[in-house]
C-alpha cells in the first residue's frame, strides 16, 4: 500500500508569475531583457551547486546581475523573485487533505532561499506533512541519490511512496528508485489518478 505521497513544487504546487517579468523589466533597465539574465542564471553550473546546499544563491546573482542590468542589488532583486513570481496553486493546495494519503511531503530542487520561501509558504497548511528540499538533502532530482536521502529521511520504503512531479525526467529518476509515479498535467487529471 501506498501510504506517501512525494509532491513536485514548481510546476506542480505552484507557477511563475508573468506579472512579474513585466514589472521587473518595467522598473529596470535590462541589457537584453529579464529573461535573458534568468537563462543565465539558470544554466550557470554555480546553480546547480546551490540546489545541492553547495554555495550560495546570492553569490552567483552578484556575479552575474551587473551584466544584465545596472541599480538592482542581488538582495532586492532576490527579494523580489521569491515574493513575486511565485503563483501558488490554491486549487491543488485546498485538494491534499482529501487525498488517500496517510503523509505528503513536498519534494522539491531549491536552493537555500527559494527553499525558506517554501516552507514559509507551505508550513501549516492542511495536508501537507513536511519537506524534502535538494539543498538540505545535499542531493537534486533526477538523481538517485535525492530520493535515497528523501526516503530514509521520512523512514518510508519505495513501495510504500508515490511520486508526483511535471517532468518526466525526474519522473523517471524517482522510477530508478523504484517509486511509482504520476505525471501531473492538471489539478482534475493529478486527483483522479491519484484515487482511481
């Protein structure tokens, strides 16, 4: 039996903002645009790092926002990207407590600050049991070793765990693990497969 559930964020508990890439690029001057930096940002290996609690996030956006944009500091800019582009899905939220789950926890690649935001976000809410966070468990999705760690964290077996997350590529990391897994494309399709 299936008594945990492994529950995606980005993606899946919650969206960017578009909002957020036009005030931002309203209120500053981009070289090439806000999303150019956050391509950037991204791909930079520094990054990745960062998921597996391997430096910090900000050294990297003090590094690499001055060739992006002049006036905006790595604080304020950070600030800003986990308070305002994040758009929680208080659909699913309001769906977890109804779910044939015993445990849910939030399985998710996040970097020590966005991961914080996580938990502010999430603490308390009905239906969700706790947190699995990459930096924290020094290892990322897809990879095995993340779900080694998520699972001997919350002392649950893959039998007993079902995964859910947007990517396939991580689903198929979770299946090396030997967890089964649901690919999430919306609210009505995720709940239905959950209690067929």
């Amino acid at each position: 039996m299936r008594h945990t559930l492994l529950l995606d964020v980005d993606g899946v508990l919650q969206f960017p903002r578009p909002e957020f890439v036009r005030a931002i690029e309203r209120d500053y001057s981009w070289r090439a645009g806000y999303l150019a930096f956050q391509r950037a940002l991204l791909a930079d290996p520094a990054e990745a790092r960062a998921l597996t609690g391997d430096g910090a996030l900000i050294t990297l956006v003090e590094r690499l926002l001055p060739q992006h944009v002049a006036g905006l500091s790595a604080p304020v800019f950070l600030e800003r990207w986990v308070t305002e582009n994040i758009a929680v899905n208080e659909e699913l939220l309001t769906m977890l407590p109804g779910l044939p789950f015993d445990e849910i926890y939030l399985a998710t690649n996040q970097e020590a600050v966005r991961g914080a935001r996580v938990r502010e976000l999430y603490s308390g809410r009905p239906g969700i049991t706790g947190f699995l966070i990459s930096h924290e468990l020094r290892h990322r999705k897809p990879g095995r070793a993340f779900f080694d760690a998520a699972l001997a964290r919350i002392g649950r077996t893959p039998s007993e765990c079902m995964f859910v997350d947007d990517k396939q590529q991580y689903l198929d990391g979770a299946a090396r693990a030997g967890l089964a897994t649901i690919l999430y494309r919306d609210n009505a399709q995720l709940v239905a497969d959950l209690t067929a």
